[in-house]
C-alpha cells in the first residue's frame, strides 16, 4: 500500500492542489483540505475497484472534502452573522487575497474573481472541466453526475461567468468590449 500511495500522492498531488484551491480560493485552506483527501485515500483505497481512473476517484473524493468544507464555513459563517454587530465593528482585510498575488494577467483576475460568483456546482464543473482537463464523462463519473447534468451546468456557468466579467468590465472601465467565452 505504501508504494501504491506514494505513486498516488507524486501523480496526483498537484492536481489535488490545483482543485482545491480553485475551489476555495486559499492557500493553506487547500493545503489542509489535500491532506485531509488523502487520509480518505488511506482509509478506503481497498473499496476501490478500479472502475474509474485514480484521477477521476481522487477528485470525487476531493469534491466531497469540499462540500463538507462549505457546510462547515456556511455553519461557521451563521454563527458569526447572528453574534457579530456589523454596524459597530465593520471588517478590513489588509492582505490581498491568494490570486491576486498568482495571478499576473487582469483578464484572469477578472475571470476568476467572476469564477466566485458561480454556485458551487458551477464551480466544479469549470474547475474540473477547464482547469483540471477532464472531459464530460469524466467530469461526470468524478462529481457523481450524468453527462447531461455536467453539460447544463457547464453551459450555465459560462453563461453566468460571461455575464459576470461584462458587468465587471462595464463597472471597472477594462478595455474589452465583449468577454469570449465560448
């Protein structure tokens, strides 16, 4: 197991990465969500059967870290808005955010700042389809979807990230007069 796993961890760990801090949009956050993948992996790589690609496994188990880290946020985050007096003590974050550092070019500024708009599904679906590579079936087989349904969010999701970077161009003045997506 150990040598399977180390394989697993050198093909596959910046692909994990990559995934995870697309979907999270921090860095140390991601870090600790690939490891918690991984100690998945650890536990139920004799369940898998091969019937996918170890890729495709890793990145459905990845996607369920995700979700489960939003509703860990989402509870987290009530709890804040129901306790905290927002009128009294407004919040400033002096730091830039992660991709504001990676991120050289202002179109993919934009595109990815956009991206945070999307529903999460939205999210996944452009993350694993453009970023990551996958193809629709494999987008399919690693969220647990049809093809279809990965087709009509993918379809929805450039359709609302294309919106979302006109009205951004619109409100920031960028010099672009239409955002190719498609």
């Amino acid at each position: 197991m150990d040598s399977a796993f180390d394989e697993l961890y050198e093909k596959y760990h910046r692909d994990l990465f990559q995934f995870l801090f697309y979907m999270v949009r921090n860095r140390e956050q991601a870090e600790d969500l690939v490891q918690e993948v991984y100690i998945k992996v650890l536990h139920s790589y004799g369940r898998f059967e091969g019937r996918s690609s170890e890729k495709t496994w890793l990145l459905s188990i990845a996607r369920h870290v995700a979700i489960d880290f939003f509703r860990k946020q989402r509870t987290w985050r009530q709890k804040i808005m129901d306790t905290f007096d927002w009128s009294t003590k407004p919040l400033h974050d002096p730091y830039p955010l992660p991709e504001e550092v990676a991120m050289q070019k202002e179109e993919i500024q934009m595109m990815y700042r956009c991206l945070g708009q999307c529903s999460v599904d939205q999210r996944l679906v452009v993350v694993l389809r453009f970023i990551q590579g996958l193809s629709v079936a494999e987008t399919a087989e690693a969220l647990g979807w049809t093809e279809s349904k990965v087709k009509t969010t993918q379809h929805r999701a450039l359709k609302r990230l294309k919106q979302q970077m006109e009205e951004e161009a619109a409100k920031g003045g960028w010099q672009h007069e239409k955002v190719p997506m498609e």
